[in-house]
C-alpha cells in the first residue's frame, strides 16, 4: 500500500499537465492590472497634453487682439471648455486670464485687469517671479493660468483625483497693451 502511494505521488510530481493553466491563473490578475493602470496613465496624459493646449491657445487669442471685451473672454473660455473635449470641463475646469504691466516709473508689476471662470485660487495673479527679461519697463504682459481636476477611470474603484496647473504668458501682438473694455 505505501508502495502504490509513493509511485503516485511519483508520477504526480512528473506530470506537466495543467502547469500552463496554473501560471496563467496566477500572472493574469497581474497583467490585467498593468494593462488597465497603463491605459489610465495614457489617459491622464492626454488630459495633462489638453489643459496645456488649452492655456496656451487662450492665452494667444488674447494676446492676438487689439482689445478685448467680457463677451470676448468669454467666448474664448467657452472655445477653452470645447478644446477639453473628450474630457468633462464644468466645474473642474478653473480658467483665469489677466493682464499685467511693470510701471515705467517705480518698476513695480500691477495687474491691470483678469477674467475668471469657475477659479477658486488666490484673489491676486502671482507676479512674483516675472524678471525684467520676461516684462520689460512699461510693456504688458498675458497670463493665463487652468487649474483642471481631472479624474481617471480608475477613480470608480479607487478614490484617485489629480489636479492639473497650467500658466502660459504671451506679450501682446499689436502693441504694448491690450484693454478690457
């Protein structure tokens, strides 16, 4: 009887049926969590490569004008909401548009105007690291900031959000300043 036993377990131990089966069983869930962490990694960039675009090409339509009216600003957040697309804008997508000029006579930078959509941040536009080689004494200067929340698919099966923070600056094209009429 223990003889009988041995010789199967012997040639259990030799057996190679159902290995495939087992190694696939085990590396499966693994390949399909890499698979689905890669797909949502392409799609958050995208998402970043979108708010990116979008600051700069509403800042540059700005920057393209003589002056600029609200009506215009706000066609143009609605053209910064439609370039988002396929991703939902609403209320994750947070826009603020200024102008700003460095004073000819104390070289101190003041904002001359901003527009806003759906921004949350801070009151003023930070000017704090603007050097005189990027706004030179009496010149004006576009700044475009787009904070966008985006969140991943995977979000439905895990609490993950991710903030994107976008500025472009852009010199005006057909002068030194652009105004808010």
């Amino acid at each position: 009887m223990l003889i009988q036993i041995q010789k199967r377990l012997r040639s259990c131990a030799r057996s190679n049926r159902g290995t495939a089966a087992v190694e696939f069983a085990i590396l499966a869930p693994l390949l399909i969590i890499i698979y689905w962490g890669l797909a949502d990694l392409a799609i958050g960039m995208t998402a970043n490569r979108k708010a990116a675009h979008l600051t700069a090409t509403m800042g540059d339509l700005v920057a393209q004008s003589e002056s600029v009216t609200t009506d215009n600003v706000n066609d143009i957040f609605e053209l910064g909401s439609s370039l988002l697309k396929p991703f939902p804008a609403g209320t994750k997508l947070q826009i603020r548009i200024s102008s700003v000029t460095r004073d000819s006579v104390t070289q101190i930078i003041k904002k001359d105007w901003d527009q806003r959509r759906n921004w949350q941040g801070t009151g003023d536009v930070d000017v704090s690291g603007l050097t005189t080689d990027q706004l030179p004494v009496g010149e004006s200067l576009i700044i475009t900031e787009v904070v966008y929340d985006f969140t991943p698919p995977i979000a439905q099966f895990l609490p993950v959000n991710t903030t994107f923070k976008k500025k472009a600056f852009h010199h005006p094209r057909s002068g030194s300043y652009i105004p808010l009429k």
